[in-house]
C-alpha cells in the first residue's frame, strides 16, 4: 500500500518541550511539504523540500525545523519557541518541485498540555 | 476562496442533485490549480487539477471549470452522493516551484 504516513495521530506536547512529527513516503517522491491547518481554515505552508538534504522555509516556519536526510523521510520539529502550536499538521509530497499534484498524509493532530 | 475563520462557507444539497463549488483566486499569474476534499480528521484528497491552458477538465462525476479572465474556479459535482460530505479546497500554484496557495474551503453538506 503506497502512500505518505504520518506519525502519530495524536501528539501531546508540555510547555517548553520540543516534539517531533514523523512524515513518511515510499512513492518515490522528490518533494515534500509541511503544512499547518487550524481549525475551519486552508493550509498554511511552513516548509518544503525540493530534494533530499535540502529545504527551504515556508509561510510560517517561525518555530519550526526539518531535515530531509532520506528520500523518502521529512520530519518536523515543533520547538518551544513556536508559542501557539495547537493545530491539525499535515505533510504531502510530490513527483517534483514543479507543476505536479502534492499528495497528502492522514495527518497528526498536536495539543498543548 | 477567502479564508472566514471557523464560519466555513456551506452548501447544502439534496443527495442526486448536482453540486457547484466556487473559488475565487488571487494571482493572475497562476497557472495550475487543484481541488482538494477533506473529510474530518483526515488529510486532503486530491479531486482534479486544471492548468491554466484549458477551460474544462472533467473526471468521474467531477469537473471543474477555469475562468481566467474573472480569476474563478468552480467544481462540479453530478449526482451527488452522501460520500461526497466533506470541507473543499481550491488551491493555486503561486509561479516558480510548487507552492500552493489553499482557500479557505467550502463545507457540502448531502441530505439524504
């Protein structure tokens, strides 16, 4: 069953902890993106990756970090320094950092204790 | 297409009636757009895409039409199904690269 995973579904953070969100594909894919939903609104870019070892900041990256050292592997870091990070992330990915459909994971959903 | 908050634009349909939904987008220079459906709790699916050298793409019971000269995109669903309930996006390619700019979604709601 090809696709994109995301772990895991539900993710509990304390005041002042870093966390890290896992976002796996096995689709081959060259791009991966990182997005931000809050409730009852579209997706906010935070940070994207054209290739491996390389990524670039989105829209939002304040307070976040990623790494892209596998293909296949994109995950995020939400630090303490990102004050409001309650929110629904997801991660898609795509065939190229070009004209091509970005694809979604299932998503993990993030609360602050 | 504008995000509203928490108060998602609704469209309320009987289920076998055909569904239109709207977006407006903001740069005259896009020229690749998606629809997107999420259903609650999970990640966007991918509907249809249209670039910006066509007018109409149709898929099964989906088709969405491009109006550049007004900025507006719309998708139409035939006969539609309780299983088509779910938030819809529109998204625009922003130029360079794959960046996507999301709208805000609209909720259709089926009544059986």
């Amino acid at each position: 069953d090809g696709g994109i995973t995301q772990s895991p579904k539900y993710l509990f953070r304390k005041e002042g902890q870093n966390v890290t969100l896992s976002c796996e594909q096995n689709l081959n894919h060259d791009a991966m993106y990182w997005y931000r939903q809050d409730p009852g609104q579209g997706l906010r870019l935070i940070y994207y990756s054209q290739i491996v070892n390389d990524f670039q900041k989105g829209d939002i990256a304040e307070g976040y970090s990623v790494s892209r050292e596998k293909k296949e592997s994109f995950p995020l870091t939400v630090t303490s320094a990102q004050k409001n990070p309650t929110a629904f992330y997801l991660c898609a990915s795509s065939a190229e950092y070009s004209r091509e459909t970005q694809y979604f994971g299932p998503g993990t959903r993030l609360l602050v204790l | 297409g504008e995000s509203v908050g928490l108060h998602l634009p609704t469209l309320s349909v009987q289920e076998g009636d055909n569904s239109i939904i709207n977006c407006a987008y903001s740069n005259s220079a896009s020229d690749y757009f998606i629809w997107y459906k999420q259903e609650s709790g999970k990640g966007p699916q991918f509907i249809i895409d249209i670039r910006s050298n066509m007018d109409k793409r149709q898929g099964q019971r989906v088709t969405v039409l491009l109006n550049k000269t007004v900025k507006h995109l719309s998708l139409q669903i035939a006969a539609t199904q309780p299983g088509d309930s779910a938030v819809y996006f529109c998204a625009e390619n922003r130029g360079a690269g794959n960046m996507l700019t999301f709208g805000g979604g609209t909720r259709l709601m089926v009544k059986p």
